[in-house]
C-alpha cells in the first residue's frame, strides 16, 4: 500500500505544482483539484483511495456545475469492484495502470541518448508541440515556463535528433515518471524503452528509490517488461460533450 500512496503522491503533487503559479489548486473535504483556465492540463479532480458513495456525489456535483472541463481519477485498486455510479453525463473515458519499480541495478543501455532540460521560451516551445504530436492533447508553452523550475521537462534527442519528451518529477525519494511520449515520426524503433531505461538510470543516479508512472493499456506490457508491477487503476471520467 506504501507504494500505491507513494505513486499517488507523486502524480498529485505533480498536478497541484503545475496549478500552483495560476492559483487552481484547491483542496475541499471530499476532493482536490488542480485547474488552469483555457488549459487542457492538469485540470484535474481526485479524491483519495477508495472514495465513499458521498465523496463521488460532491465530485459529479462540482464536474457538472461548473463551467470548468475536468477530467475526475478515480484510484481504485486492481481487485476492487466497480459500483462506481455517475449521471449519464459523466463517462469513463480512459484507464491508466499505476505502476512501481524498486530501483536497484542500473539497465543496460544500447543507444546514446540525451536529455536536454527545458530552460527557455524556444525550447518550451519545442516540448509543448513535441508532447502534443506524441498525445493529442495539449501542455501549453506558458504552463511550462512557469512551473519549469519546480518541474523537469526534458527533450529526448537521438543523433541531435529529437524523439520525444519526458517528465522526472521527484518526490522525496520517487522518481515520477510522466509525459513520456514519441513523436509519430520516431515510433516503432526502441525509443521508448531505451529513453525508460536512461531515465531509470538517471532517477539511480539521484539516489531515488522507487519509481513510479500511470501507464496507458498500450504501454503496460513494455512496464512488466522492464520489471515494473502494476499496483492500482487509474480511471478517468469527463463530461460528455461538455459546453
């Protein structure tokens, strides 16, 4: 259970630090959110692990109240029953898998990859359009260069080329690891297990210990594949058509 807190920590906190300079984190008794207006991310709604019947009635009131688009993580556990009950509004649109791995030994590495941290408007620029080719959603280039400090965003280059993005968010001794996306025009060639395992070895390198991420349905096998285990679900409810 440390683990699935730990993970969970992680990923929230990640939501209410890129919040925080626009002043969208709030914290009520049922719930927390994490919003930035006319921003497609975080905008975020969650309560903790195993919410009651009372705290997901507060979250569809505040998600079909207000005039704010948030997507609601449900954290469930992975043998849990789903009596999970909303207005015919709300939909399931996604389910992540929240994954750990202990890290140890140091992987095996085959590619010279490197990792460009973003420090300006230009290279903000490059990650935000990099991010939104690889997921079709947007972090915007201003949410990035006011959270950059707080939050490592880096470039993946291969050959001077770029690949993609990725997040290496720390919390205490997690390394979280999130945004990890390929351009279409580098998929399908390693990339995104390689630059895992240079990432991994980096979060080694920073005396972390665990290391944690929400993978999508695709990406799972590649985790397991690298020894990761699978803790919790993740599902992610939005508003139908919303106005």
């Amino acid at each position: 259970m440390k683990k699935i807190v730990s993970n969970i920590n992680n990923l929230t906190s990640l939501w209410k630090t890129a919040a925080a300079p626009y002043q969208g984190y709030h914290k009520e008794t049922s719930f927390e959110s994490a919003y930035i207006e006319n921003a497609q991310w975080p905008n975020r709604i969650w309560t903790n692990l195993s919410p009651s019947k009372n705290q997901l009635k507060e979250v569809q009131q505040q998600m079909l109240g207000e005039d704010k688009h948030f997507t609601f993580s449900l954290f469930a556990l992975p043998n849990q029953e789903n009596n999970v009950e909303f207005d015919t509004k709300i939909q399931l649109k996604s389910t992540q898998y929240g994954m750990s791995l202990e890290l140890k030994e140091k992987f095996e590495t085959q590619r010279q990859i490197d990792f460009k941290r973003v420090e300006n408007t230009e290279e903000a620029n490059i990650w935000s359009n990099a991010f939104f080719k690889a997921f079709s959603y947007e972090i915007s280039t201003a949410t990035i260069l006011k959270t950059k400090e707080a939050i490592p965003y880096y470039l993946v280059y291969f050959e001077q080329e770029l690949v993609g993005t990725i997040i290496l968010y720390t919390t205490n001794t997690i390394a979280g690891l999130h945004s990890l996306g390929i351009i279409p025009e580098k998929r399908k060639q390693g990339f995104a297990t390689e630059i895992m395992r240079h990432t991994l070895n980096k979060a080694i390198d920073q005396n972390l210990s665990l290391a944690t991420l929400q993978a999508s349905e695709m990406a799972k096998e590649m985790y397991l594949k690298l020894g990761f285990s699978l803790d919790f679900l993740m599902k992610n409810y939005g508003v139908a058509n919303p106005s």
